[in-house]
C-alpha cells in the first residue's frame, strides 16, 4: 500500500513539473520559466546581453555602458533604465530595449496602441503585435504557456520548412526542438498521471 501511495506521489511530481526560476534546473530552455532565460548546463541563465536582477533578467545595451548611478543610464536609455550593481547600465525589470530606449513590457493580452510594447521575450518579438489594441500572436502564431507566442504550423511542416531553410534556421530549429521535446514530456507526464491512478483503483 505504501509503495502506491508512493507511486502517485511520483506521478504527481511528474506531472507538476513547473517552469523553472532563473539558477532552477532544466533540461531545456522551455524548462525555464523566466522570461529571457535559457538552460545552460541544466540550470536556468539569462540569455547572452540580459543580466540576473532578483528574480527577472535586465535588458544590457550593445555596446555596454557602464555606470556609477542610473542618471549616467538616463542620459542613453532613457528613465525606465538603472544602474546595476556590477556598474552597467540595463533596463528595469519588465522593461525591454527598443531603438537604444528602454520600453515597460506589455505582456501578450495586454492593452497596447504600438506594436514595440508588446514583449513576450527577445526570441519572440517577431511573433507578438500590437492587435486591436491588445498585444496578440500574430497570424501563424498561437499564445504558449499563456504568455509566448509560437508557430501554429503543424510539427511536419515545420521539419520540412526546416529542412529547405536549414542553414539559416539552425538556431530557430534548435529552439523549435526543444518546444516538441517539452511537450512530450508534458503528455507523458499527463498520461501517468491519469492511467496510474485508475490503475492502482481497479487494483
Ligand atoms: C485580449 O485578447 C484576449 C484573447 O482574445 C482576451 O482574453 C483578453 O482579455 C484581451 N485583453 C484585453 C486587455 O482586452
């Protein structure tokens, strides 16, 4: 009896897994909950150019400026930008970098009037508009784990689109793996958690 109790509690682990936090471990970058992270030797990293800041990542101009107080980053990135402790300029947290300014994220559902505030991660920006006023998926692209945009074009015709554009789309690819690898895991997970309970109750 134990071993069952047991045995459920493992399913539901499985089945619970969350999108982890900046330092939580993954397996791939859609492990990684936060946005502008990516998964580095299973733990969860700020993409290249994006700093840790508490719990979020900070937006980093190229070429970096560096700072002694966020009026030195005023001046370039406008007053939504601060100084780190590290002494480089960045982005506030929930801000994004938009023509060398700094930009209050609007997250996809969000109202909105201009396409640029709308921000659902810098690999997702070409996915997410400005849409009736509400920053929506563009056509193609539908809502992912409630906040990122992804392409709603069937696996197969992804590979094949993949296979004719591969050397431009290496990385895209790379990263369009990863959502098909997680998903996976997902209706595993799922399927555990369902047949095993109703197995251990006909036992
Ligand atoms: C934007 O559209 C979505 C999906 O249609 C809807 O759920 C959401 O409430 C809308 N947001 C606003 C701010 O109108």
């Amino acid at each position: 009896m134990h071993l069952e109790i047991l045995l459920v509690c493992v399913a539901c682990v499985i089945a619970g897994i969350k999108a982890s936090a900046i330092h939580g471990p993954c397996e791939t970058d859609e492990d990684c909950g936060t946005i502008d992270t990516e998964c580095n030797n299973n733990v969860c990293t700020c993409k290249p150019n994006f700093a840790v800041w508490f719990d979020s990542c900070v937006a980093l101009p190229q070429p970096r400026i560096t700072c002694h107080k966020k009026h030195d980053c005023h001046r370039s990135l406008g007053v939504k930008s601060m100084c780190t402790k590290k002494n480089q300029c960045a982005c506030k947290p929930f801000h994004h970098l938009h023509q060398g300014q700094c930009v209050k994220n609007r997250d996809l559902h969000d109202t909105c009037d201009h396409d640029h505030q709308c921000y659902c991660g810098e690999d997702c920006q070409e996915k997410i508009a400005c849409i009736h006023k509400n920053c929506s998926c563009k056509a193609g692209h539908k809502p992912y784990r409630s906040r990122r945009c992804i392409s709603d074009t069937p696996f197969v015709l992804r590979i094949a689109d993949q296979v004719q554009l591969a050397p431009i789309k290496a990385t895209e690819s790379f990263v369009k793996e990863s959502t098909v690898a997680s998903s996976t895991k997902t209706l595993f997970s799922s399927v555990i958690s369902i047949v095993l309970p109703i197995f251990l109750l006909i036992k």
